[in-house]
C-alpha cells in the first residue's frame, strides 16, 4: 500500500483525486491538505461516506502521518510551494496543476535528482489522450500528410484546443515539413481549410452534447490512419493520477508529463 | 425492359453508363451516340466484349431505334440541344451535365410539362449523397446547432466543396438563424473555427489517399446526430442513373434533382 | 404560455422533466404529482431553489390549477389510469413510461380520438434517436445492404440493445429481402458477423466510458451512407419532450412514437 | 540510387512495384523477372511507356545487372528459391509473398545472419496497418477494454479478417486477461456480441462500397481511444515495400514484419 496525500482537496479536481485514492485497493489515504478547510477530518463531509482521514491546514504537520506520494491539485503559487516542499521531504509529487515557469521546473527537477526522489507533473493525465498524442507523433515520422479535428461543446472559447496545439507540436517536431493541400488550393469561404500551424490543419468543431475529443487522421496512397480520443467526463484523469502514484515510487527524478511513464 | 440510348459514350461518365445499361437485366441498349466516334458498332470495341449495338452519329438517325430514355453525359451546349430533341420526340431525358443556365433549364422544364413527357437533370446522382443532403436537411429543422467536416482527396483545388455549400444551402432553408460557437469564442490561429455559411461552420479537410467524403454533425443537449457519405468511386453514381431511368417512363415532367425521385 | 403539470416528479426522468418545463419559457410548471411525496411544494426541496408550485398527491386535485398537458414518468400500471384520466379530463398526455399493453394503448388511443384530446406516447424521447431511426428505414429502401453497430457501456445486459432491433426492425418493413455478406462466407470464429435480423446483421460493442451510441451503416456501389446517433446522457431525452408538449396541444389524438410529430 | 529487381513482375501486386521502383527518384529498376514472359524488355508493354529495362526468365541471369534488392511477388514455392537465391548472392530480399513455412522462414533468418545479408519478409505492406497494429499493442498494456471492428467489402469469405486476428494476438501478448462486457451480459440473438479472442471480441462487417477497413477500440473510465486504419486501394502497400527496400540495405538479416524496421 502506498502512502498518499492530496492537496487541494475541495477543488474540483482534488476530491476526485481523494476519492479515486480511497477507492483504490494499492493506496492508503494518510492525509488531505487544505488551509482554508474547517474540518478537522473527512468524516465530517458526507461525500465521503465517514472515512476517517486527518484534514491539515498546514503542510508541516503533513510530515506527522509520513506520506510516500503528494498529489498536488492546487494553484500554480501553491503548488511550486508544496511541491518543493514534499522533494525536501522526500515526498513524492504527483502534480496537476498547470502554470508553473520554465524556471521554476527546472529547479525542481534539478533537486529532484540531487535527492532521488521521484516525481511527476503532468498537464493532461488522461492516458488515452496522452497515448493519443505518443502515436500521433509517431504516425508523424511516417505520413506527413496529417490533419486535426478537434470537438468540444460550445461553451469553449479557445481555438484551437490546448491539446489540439500540443499535438501540432509534437508532431511538428518529427514531420517532414509540408503544407497540406494543393498548392493552388483556394478557400471560397476565409477559413474552411482550417487553421495552419506549420503546414498542418487544425479544425475545431464546437456543438452543444460534446464533451471533448480529438481526431488525427493521418493520409497515405491509397491508404488513411486515424487516432481519436473522447473524454467523456473528468473521471478520465484518475487512471493516469493513479499510474502515477504507482510508477513515482519507482524512479529517482521529477518527470514532466505523463507520456514519460508509458 | 426500358430501351435506352446514351449519349457521349466515350467520356469517363458516358462509358460507366452505358455499361450499366448493358449489365442491368431491366434495361436495353438500344444505341450509344457520339458524332466523332469512328466505330460502326460497340462490338469494335474490346471493352464491350462483343455486345451489339448500333454507334450513331447524328442524333435524328438515334430515332430509328425508337428509345424511351436518352442518357446524357455530354457537354452543357450539346446536352440542351439533346435534351429538347429528346422531349420533342418524346424520349425521356437522364441528363448529367451540369452547366445548363437557369433559362434554358426552365425552356426544358416547361416544354416537357407541355408534352407531358417525364425527365430528370441532376447535378449528383449517388443516392447516398442525395439522402445524406434530405436528412441533414430534415435534421436541421430539429438541430439548429450544425457543422460540416467535408473531406477530399488532396488534389481538390475548391474549398468547401459543392456539396458542402449546397448541403449548407439546404439547411439554411429551414434551420433556425443561429451563429455556431461561444459568441466570445476566440480562434488562437485564424481559421481554426472553419467557413462560416449563415452561422454555420464548414471544414475542409485535404489528405492524400481520401476520396470523396461528408460528414454532417448535429449537436443538441445531451446527444448528437452525425449522416456520413463515402464515395469511394465513380461507379457510386451509377445507382442513381439507373433509378433515374426507372423512373423518368413514369413521370410526365421533367425535375431537377434527384431527390426528386426518392 | 403551456400549462403543465408532471406525475411522477420523483423519478430520474420525472425530476429532470421538471427541471425543463421550469427552465422553459414557453411552458407553466403548475403542479406536480406524487401520491407518496411528503411536500408540499416544491420551494421545499433545495434542487428547485424556491419555485413555488404545488406538490399533489391525488390525481383529482390536479384538476384545481387546470393543466394543459399532462407529463408522465410513472410505471406502467400507474400510467394508463393516468393517461385514462388526463384523457377524460381534456388534458393532453405526454408518456414516456414502457410497458402499456396492446390493448391499453388502443382503448386509449381510440378514446382520445372520440374525445379529440392531441397526446403522446413515446418509446424514446430522443429526437436524434428517432430521426436516426427514420432516416434508417429511408435509406433501407434504395440501399438493401446494411449493418447496425450499436456501442453501450459495459455495464448493459442485453445485446442487441432495444433500439437496434427496433431500427431493424423498421427497415425489414421496407428492405428488399437480403442476406448481408457472400454467400460463401465462414465464420472462423463463431460471433464474428454479429446478429442476424432478417439478414441484417447487428453488431454490439460492450465496453466502459460508452454511454449510448448507434451507427447504421449502409453499403452501394462504390458508397456508402452512415447514420449515427450519440447519446451523452439523460438530457437528450428533454428535447424531445419539449417538443411533444408543444405539438400535443395542437392534434386531436394520441399518438405513438415521437416520430408522429416530427 | 539503390538497384532493385522484381520478381513476378506480371502480377498485380509486382506490376504495382515495378512502377513504384521505376518511378521513385532513389531507385533504379534494373531488371525484372518472369520464367514465363514473352516480352525482352519492359519498353515492350505500352504500361511502362517505353522504360528500357531487361525482362530475365532465369534468376541466374538477374545476376549480371548486380542488383542490391530483390523484391519479390511471387507463389509461395518460387518465393523461398528466389529469397535463398538473393540472400546466397548478397541480394536484400523484400518478399510480399505469404504461404512460406515456419521452416523454411527459420532457415533463411538463419542463413541471412551467417551472410550478413539485410532483408524483409511482410505479410502487410500497408505501414498504416503495421502502426495501427503497433499503436494498439501498447495501448492494451493501459486499456484491457478493447473491441475491434473491421469492415471490408462483401466478397470476403473468411471472418474475423486476418489482420483482424492479428491484432487481437498482438494485444493479447501485453493485455490483463479480462472477457468484455458485463458477467451477466445475454446475447438476445446469437452473435450480436461478436467473435470472442480470448476475452476480446472482434465484429466483422461485410457492405458492398466497402474495401479493407480496422477500427480498434478501447474504453477506460470516462474515456476511450480508438485506431483505425482504412485501405482504399493496392497502392497503400507501395508506401512500405519502398521504406522496405531503403531500409534492408542497411541491416544485417533477414527479418519478418514491417514492424521491425519501423
């Protein structure tokens, strides 16, 4: 059984977290941390069906029930904080929070590997959508040719999608550079071929009913290869916050994104 | 058996056609017609594997062999003058041309309604693509919320394509106004969020092994509702062709369109 | 404005029934039914924030606020006095619950149209689910070959679900008679080419993070056309009664099956 | 320039890679080979449009033109002469014959590492197919939960396809045993669960319009992944004999699956 912590439990993100760890046979649930928490235990919420787990205000007290993993659903200030704070202890973090500086993951990588303590900060913790993005790479070297679909419901603002970018990234990095299309194509309608990062199309389709989901359709001759993700709810993350709470045990350095533990 | 006579059997359509005919046991090529044509009769031509039937080159001399429908796929300044000699002498047209103006299109129209002879012009004739067209329509009476992803081979020069905006012509017929999208939705790239058509968003997506595809997807609460067509090749036409000819010898007009027929 | 009034406001379906007809501004909430419930207003249960509307336990009483229509999410024995009751009393049914016997529903449907009182009873309140379905069983008369796919959650007992034999259904009512695949063809494993309908084949994907899909897909020379319908959650089905409680005021009988009033 | 020869170049599949070769700047045609020919040199057949290579009806004759890659399209029995043949004279087979013997197969992976003599032996060409493989391979390490479904064209005998049950006994190597769907699930007509590989299931579907089509899918909570693959023609293969070719001339055995040199 492993040891863990979560901080930010009463966000949205951190009591599924805390959940997830009750629920899950390998995992004992030492403590939860909140500053601005009035209860003193978990048994005092009812969501959490009178579980009997210490609530602290405060993250020294945390060392008191000797945690071996810090899952961390906090705020970008907070979570540099706390995530220094468990490396020292030699506490592994499990992060989720986005928004830390390049500086301030250096650093922590650095003292992570001074002191071997394991680690693991992820943007995207939904496994199928990071496995989504490993093959799309992959498929990259292969087949230049590659367009983005990506749907959402309609209350997004952004477009294209974090993950839709991410993915153009990623395969950017290994594609042999080409502008999708026929030279001479021509929009009748501005927009219609979508939008263009190095050559490569991204569409971004919003309607009401979506959740999130992402298609890479990959063409060849005579041939097409299509890798798509759909993320039905936020219950998705919890199958890779959980692998990595197994896996951050195991390794003596902070990883950043979950890719590295696939 | 219909007796049947096509007209520009030696393009690409004209030749699929006049197969068709040949190989469907409800029909009976009665003649093929083509004023530079050298042959005598299609059994000249390997092709046809020793099927004969007669090759004419004047249009009058296509009246011997007295035929109920004339198929054709010629070009647009020889289909009109085709078309009215074939409604003058009461032979039912199956025109796929497209280029007729609106004014000789409505000369035809009237002229058969006169003589009372049934006919068909259709831009498309792959039923799959006409019915996919009705039911985005029909569904957007339900489903104001509605994008298009269109996708084509890589050697497609327009974008959208004609049965995208002619899909999105349809829709916009009967749908409730409505502008796809967050009102303060963003695009990070320009171009991520598609064409707009009256709200509407269409996607163009180009790749290499494709060949003719659409997808229609629909979005209310809770669920959604996508009609997909596929061409893979130009045989998918045939059908239509085939239908059209069973059904012109019925009718006493000529339509437009072969959702007419369906 | 509708004057609605719901049965059953304690169920799943009822209480989200609720909800929308609140939320609506076409519609009046003016009382809900529950012989069992304890309030007596829903401003005392915190999930109506306040909405004054009276909770009823006898049928009788409803007729004080005189409704309009009358939403039921009963169960079965419970629905056909109800409906019987609505009927008498000019108001209009909108049904949602399964299980009326042949009988029930035509001595019901027969008394509706004595009395002239517009109502309806549904099977599936999802306007995606049944416009797929209509669509299907159109395009099963000019396409013959078809398979289903439909894809639930793991969680489901039965397979094939009730809606892909009820598409199947419909389309066998239309179809021309056809065994789908080559005669010849051999199961190497038995199961491999799903269910038999009629010679239809229906094929049912098991598997978690699914909720509620169906794709009916259609092959022709050349083509194909896809129907596809998504089901995300329960929500879907409030559309659909949305729009039978504003159609059901409008005819002069009950009817069975949304696809009446589409 | 790497010099290639084809043998059984009068197939469908050699005649394919004859003009690959012929028409890929990094190859050099140097000669083909059929014991049965007629012709003396490719300039014969109007296909090649006067391409001047020689036509060798004995493979000892190949052997004056001194080339680097042997590609072979043949019978199973000509297949294992022509590849001992190649790889005794320090001659790269690329082999798209199926049918050889485990055998036969262990002693020319024998013999090529005795001789350091690079070479391939591939059932799938089609790198889309060989990654889609790949791809899911690794993701049933994450996602036990998978279905697949393939789809071809109406003339096929055999079901589940071949690359159908390749995949399944790819993922079955890494997969948690677990059979899909509910313990208690009950197919209300025989099959509509699918074909069972050990606890997976495999649909087969079976449309006209239709060519060689693989989706496989995986559910997690909240979440699913899914790959296809869709082959529209022949030539998808030639995308993987060229890569096949660029690369044999660089390893130092003979191995079997596109996926080792990918």
């Amino acid at each position: 059984m492993i040891r863990i912590v979560v901080a930010g439990f009463k966000g949205k993100m951190g009591s599924t977290a805390t959940k997830m760890v009750i629920e899950n046979e390998n995992f004992e649930l030492v403590g939860v941390l909140d500053p601005f928490a009035k209860e003193e235990n978990l048994k005092e919420l009812p969501e959490y069906h009178g579980v009997d787990v210490p609530v602290f205000k405060d993250k020294n007290a945390v060392l008191s029930v000797s945690p071996e993993v810090w899952i961390d659903f906090t705020i970008p200030k907070v979570t540099y904080e706390n995530t220094k704070f468990a490396i020292e202890h030699h506490i592994s973090p499990v992060v989720g929070t986005t928004g830390l500086t390049e500086e301030q993951l250096k650093e922590l990588i650095d003292r992570s590997k001074e002191l071997q303590v394991g680690g693991l900060i992820a943007p995207n913790f939904a496994i199928g959508a990071v496995l989504m993005m490993q093959f799309a790479k992959k498929a990259a070297e292969y087949f230049p040719d590659v367009e983005i679909i990506e749907l959402h419901h309609d209350n997004k603002l952004d477009a294209p999608s974090g993950t839709g970018l991410k993915t153009a990234e990623m395969m950017a990095e290994v594609r042999k550079p080409k502008k999708q299309g026929h030279p001479e194509e021509e929009e009748l309608i501005a927009g219609a071929r979508g939008a263009d990062f190095e050559g490569m199309k991204i569409h971004s389709v919003r309607l009401p009913g979506l959740i999130a989901h992402q298609q890479v359709q990959f063409g060849g001759v005579g041939e097409g290869l299509t890798i798509r993700h759909d993320s039905y709810d936020r219950s998705s993350f919890m199958s890779g916050v959980a692998l990595g709470c197994e896996k951050v045990v195991a390794i003596k350095e902070l990883v950043y994104g979950l890719e590295n533990l696939l």
